[in-house]
C-alpha cells in the first residue's frame, strides 16, 4: 500500500514544518502505522531517566601513563527520531607539574545506519547537566508518527563547545576531542568533559535503524608527546658589505600546543641577554628592529605557555649601520685643466668604505675604495676656465651612503702651453739637423735643463704672438711650460719676408772682441755692449708687462770650450757642427737668469737653420742678427772674437765689433692665457 498517496492537504504539512520529524514524517508513517517501533540504544546498566546523565567514573592521568574507563549508560527504551542524552567524564592529572597530552575516545559498538551526532564540551567544573526527553506523536492522513522533544539542564553553562562531529555506523572507536592537555601537578588538577549524543531527524529514509543500538565507553588515551613551545628566528637585512648590513629586523615566530602564552625579548651585543621586554603578538610572531651600534647584535626570545613550560632563542648576530655616514669638502685646488678635491668622511659604526667623486653634479661617480678619514682626488683633463659642479659621497662598510655634498668649483683659464699643444700635433723622434727645414714641420720635442721643451722647426704659420703692442714668434715651449718668444716687429710679416721692421735695430755684440772673455753676456761685472741695449730697450717697452715676463729658464751664453794651437772653438760650434744641437746648458755660470736676452744658436738650428741657405724658415729676417752663443776664438796675430750670427745660414765667426740686428728673446710665464689660433691674422694674444 502507498502510504504517501493517503497525505491530503497542506495543513498538516504546515503543522510539522518547524518540528525535528518532519523530515522524516514519511518514514515514521510507514513504520509506525504497522506497529513497528524506531531503533533504540542498548544500555549496560540502567540510569534514570529518559536522557539523563550517564555514570562517568574518575580517570586519571599520572606522569607514567594514562588509564580510563567511562561508560555511557542509556535506559533500555525504544529511542525515536530527535533523541537526545549526555554523558560526562572527569580526568584527574597527578604528577610532577608536567603537561601530558591525551585524546577523549568513543569505544563502543554503534549499528545506526543514521550517523549519530557528537558535541564534546569542557570544564573545570562539575556541571548538574542532563537531558530530558518526551515521546510525541502526530497523525499525517491516517498514520501515526513518533518522535521526541528533548529540554537540556543547565546545558547553557557548559560554555562553548570545543569539538562536534558524528559517530557513524560500524565505528567501534572515534577520536571525539585529541591533542587535550593536562597539567599533573601533585594535588592532581581536575577537568570535566560532557558529551552530548544525539540521533537526528533527517531529511532520509530511516528504516534501516530499526532495531539498531549503540553501546560503549568514553575514555581517554594518551595523545602525542608534549613539546614545548618552539621559537624560530628569522632576520631579514637590507644588504651592505663588509659583514654589515644596512639594516637588520628580527622575526620571532611561535609555537606551542596552548592557545595561551607569553613571549619576551631582549637585544644585546653579549652572548645572551634576559628577554624582559613583552612582546606584541600578533599570529603567533612579531618583530623587532635592531638599531644602529658599532658592535654585532642578537636577539633573544623566551616563550612561556599556559603551562609554564618555557623555551628561550637567540638570533644570529647582525652588524647594523642604519646610520648615514657624513662628509665634508674641506679643500680645493685647480689649475687650468684639474681640480683636487680633498675630504673628509666619518662614520660612528662601520667605517669608511669608500669615497665617489663627481665633477658633473652627481651624474656620474668616480669610487675610491679606502678607509681613510680623508682623501684627495684629482679631475683631470678638464676644460680650462670651466665651472664644474663638483659632487662628493661617502659610503661607509654597510653600504650606506651619505648625503651629496656640492660645490661649483672653476678650472684657471687655460695657460698659454695648453693653447699651444691643443692647436698642434707633436712630432715624435728627432729631425735631421743637416738639412734646413724649408717647410712646416710643425712641433718636436727636446729635453732642457728644465723638462721636455716643445719647439716649431721650419715655416711655420701659427706660431705668431701679439704682446705689450709688438709681434713675436714662439721659439718653444721651455720645459717648464713658460713660453720663449722672439721679437718680429710692429706687425706681422710671413716666412721668408726681408723686413728691418723684424728687430730693433743694429748694435755691436762688444766693442771690445781681442780676448775670448768678451763673448761673455757679461765679462766680470760689465755687461756687453748688447745687453746694455736689450736692457734699455725693455725699461723703454716691457716694463710696464715685467709680471707676465719670468728671468727663468734664461738664457745660455755656452763658453765652453776645445782648445787647439791658439783657437778656442767654443760648445755650440762642436755641436752644431755635427748637427746635434741641445737645448741644455751644461754650465750653470753660463745660464743668464734675466728677462731679456738673445736667441742660441742652437735654437735657430732646432727651428729650421743650418749650414745650408734656408730662407723659408720662420726664423730668416733678411738680416743677419746676433745670436748669444760664442763661435770662438783665434789668438794668433790679430786676436778675434766671435759670436754666432743668424741670417740665411748659421753664420760663424762674426766678429764682436760687427753691426748685426738685435731681435729680443723674452720668457712669458707659464701662467699667461693665450686667446686667439696663432695665425697672422688670427695671432695669439697674451690675456
């Protein structure tokens, strides 16, 4: 017969729609209108009351194990859909104030088909809890339906529940609550637990519980071994170098088998510390910065649970700079192409690293690696009369870098020997002397008393200066960067011209030429006839330009000389005649420190002259004019000295008595700035 068919109108869905049976009035209809009733719990011993507390026996738990028996006792009564019953268990812990770890257990036999539900609470008191159940019926259409209506006692102060789930059909054992802790401590701590056992109504067909039971204890066993709460600490740097870090926090992160604890901590730079400091906990971690100190630093952590079991960490150690390092330009110096920058740099901690210099505001750096607490560094190659926006740093051993520090720094203009070079490419090697130089053959090289000289050799263009309201030509650069020039005039005249406006006029070299002594500049304390001359006229012309003018190099008037039957000839004709002059003067007493003197012979030989005619050369006036070198001396019959002279060859043996041209020769300072490209028409002009 279908029962389901006899089910007339919704009223009496309505009236069972907000109870328990509902769900399973379909099936209680069709058990119960035969007569048959619903599965029921097998109890071992009776208890009174319908649901009431079952007999829970002490269990306790000592420091050598654990050993329990509880057994959860029902009425031996038919039990229907919405039952509801409790059973408790006290656990005792005795023992040495050790926390041990157990799980509360099901042990039984359970033949519901339907899972039975579980909620499992816990106290520290003995709680008067129960359950009382009462048999209802209904009708639906023609059958009668059987469930129950269970009220809790005192159910409320349980509390919250700490674990719920199902006893399922079959199951002999299920692990109701694990992981329980327990402190023994000698007077033996007590906990309560209530296990609240129901069989639901559900939304299924419930015929397969009939006649089913479920029997069984609630035991506790021993859970796993309890471990202490555990500290793990992580640092996390920002990287320097050196065995420093930038800066360095330390994460503590916690566990523990309690939901209660305490953490403190401490920082030191010992080997270990009293972590005193509370932590602030925040999911079972929390962090703490280290600050700067010279000295490495840890830090040590000490977690204390619930159960005052307590664990105690330390970090590694950190090296921490979070501290810039400082620095200051204390000093500059320049010249027309560099500029030194002196520092100082400090740091309280790591130290000095290293130094960056920057001569373009911080654009780019140039690094130093030193620990010095100052350095000196040198831009070189720079333009001259520049200003160069000069940026300086200091990093210290972590990594950490300073402020930039600025100041517009400006190159001296440029001297008159870097114009020179910039505009000419430098021969290498050395010319042959035994020809004269027609052409331009530019610059060479050749050492002085003072250093690598830079000489034009031929004809030269651009090598015109234009000076104290005259023209002049640049003989060299003497090698200690001053500038030696040769007077050409009022104006300028190309190579080869034959022009009296190239000198000053005509002079004796001396009026006196029958004893060698008279080559001399100077002869004892008398001056020769020429250099009263030059004298004046640079007291007439050059006096008021005397601080651009410089008396070294000065002038080498060699009389060094080889002697043989009567004739002295001379250093200058030994090695002109052989073609290797020298820009050297070898005897000191010979070297005029003056500001106004005379071209050498060997200088006109370096800048294109020679044995040979050569009227091309920058040198050639179209007129012989004096030279400040002796040629020498002959002693037989008429005695006669004599002096190099200078025109379209090198011209020996003129005598001192001879009217020949006097072409100045004066020394620029090697400070002097030059404008201009050197041409006749584009001449260098001394600032």
């Amino acid at each position: 017969m279908k029962l389901v068919e006899k089910i007339k109108g919704m009223n009496l869905l309505e009236k069972f729609k907000n109870k328990k049976v509902f769900a399973l009035y379909l099936v209680g209809v069709l058990l119960l209108s035969t007569g048959i009733s619903f599965a029921y719990f097998t109890a071992r011993t009776n208890a009174e009351g319908e649901g009431g507390v079952a007999t829970a026996t002490t269990t306790t738990v000592t420091s050598q194990g654990i050993t329990a028996d509880g057994n959860i006792d029902f009425n031996n009564v038919d039990m229907y859909p919405g039952h509801t019953a409790i059973a408790s268990i006290r656990v005792t812990g005795r023992g040495n104030n050790e926390p041990l770890m157990y799980n509360v257990i099901f042990n039984g036999s359970n033949t519901f088909t339907t899972p039975l539900n579980y909620t499992v609470y816990k106290s520290d008191a003995n709680i008067d809890a129960s359950y009382s159940c009462e048999i209802k019926q209904d009708r639906l259409g023609t059958s009668k339906i059987y469930y129950e209506e269970c009220t809790g006692n005192n159910i409320e102060n349980l509390g919250t529940p700490i674990s719920s789930g199902t006893i399922n059909n079959g199951e002999e054992k299920t692990t109701l609550k694990s992981d329980e802790i327990i402190l023994t401590s000698p007077e033996g701590e007590e906990v309560y637990y209530y296990i609240v056992i129901e069989y639901p109504n559900l939304d299924a067909n419930q015929n397969d519980d009939m006649g089913s039971s479920i029997s069984g204890n609630i035991t506790i066993e021993q859970g796993n071994e309890y471990q202490k709460p555990q500290v793990i600490l992580t640092g996390s740097t920002t990287a320097g170098s050196n065995g420093w870090v930038q800066s360095a926090s330390i994460t503590a992160n916690i566990t523990t088998h309690t939901r209660k604890y305490e953490a403190y901590y401490c920082t030191t730079t010992s080997d270990s510390c009293t972590p005193n400091t509370p932590a602030n906990i925040s999911n079972n971690s929390f962090t703490t910065t280290l600050s700067s100190n010279a000295s490495p630093q840890k830090v040590c952590v000490r977690v204390i649970d619930e159960y005052n079991q307590t664990t105690e960490g330390c970090s590694e150690r950190y090296n921490v700079d979070t501290v810039n390092p400082t620095i200051n330009i204390t000093s500059t110096s320049v010249t027309e192409n560099s500029i030194s920058v002196t520092v100082s740099g400090s740091d309280a901690h790591s130290g000095i690293s290293e130094y960056r210099f920057s001569s373009n505001g911080g654009s780019s750096y140039t690094d130093i690696t030193t620990t010095d607490s100052s350095y000196t560094y040198t831009f070189n190659n720079l333009e001259s009369g520049t200003s160069y926006n000069i940026a300086v740093q200091v990093v210290d051993r972590s990594g950490r870098t300073s402020n930039t520090v600025t100041r517009n720094v400006e190159t001296d203009s440029s001297n008159a020997k870097d114009v020179i070079l910039a505009d000419n490419e430098i021969n290498s090697g050395t010319p042959d002397f035994s020809q004269p130089a027609t052409t331009d053959e530019g610059v060479w090289t050749a050492e002085d008393n003072l250093g690598t000289s830079y000489y034009f050799r031929g004809a030269v263009t651009n090598n015109y200066v234009s000076f104290a309201g005259y023209y002049w030509r640049i003989i060299r650069i003497n090698g200690d960067g001053s500038i030696r020039l040769i007077y050409d005039g009022t104006s300028t005249h190309t190579n080869g011209e034959s022009s009296t406006d190239r000198q000053i006029g005509t002079s004796v070299y001396n009026t006196v030429y029958n004893s060698s002594i008279y080559v001399g500049f100077t002869y004892g304390t008398t001056s020769s006839t020429i250099k009263s001359m030059l004298d004046t006229w640079y007291q007439n012309n050059l006096q008021s330009y005397d601080s651009k003018i410089v008396s070294n190099p000065g002038f080498c008037n060699d009389r060094s000389y080889r002697s043989s039957s009567g004739l002295l000839n001379f250093g200058s004709y030994d090695r002109i005649r052989v073609y290797q002059p020298s820009l050297k003067c070898s005897n000191e007493n010979d070297l005029y420190l003056v500001k106004i003197g005379l071209i050498t012979a060997e200088e006109a030989m370096f800048g294109g002259a020679s044995l040979t005619e050569n009227i091309d050369y920058y040198l050639y006036s179209g007129s012989s004019y004096w030279s400040i070198s002796p040629y020498n001396f002959v002693g037989l019959g008429n005695s006669i000295a004599t002096v190099y002279a200078i025109h379209s060859t090198l011209q020996g043996g003129g005598s001192l008595n001879n009217q020949y041209g006097v072409r100045p020769v004066i020394n620029l300072s090697a400070d002097v700035s030059f404008s201009g490209s050197g041409t006749m028409s584009d001449p260098y002009v001394v600032s």
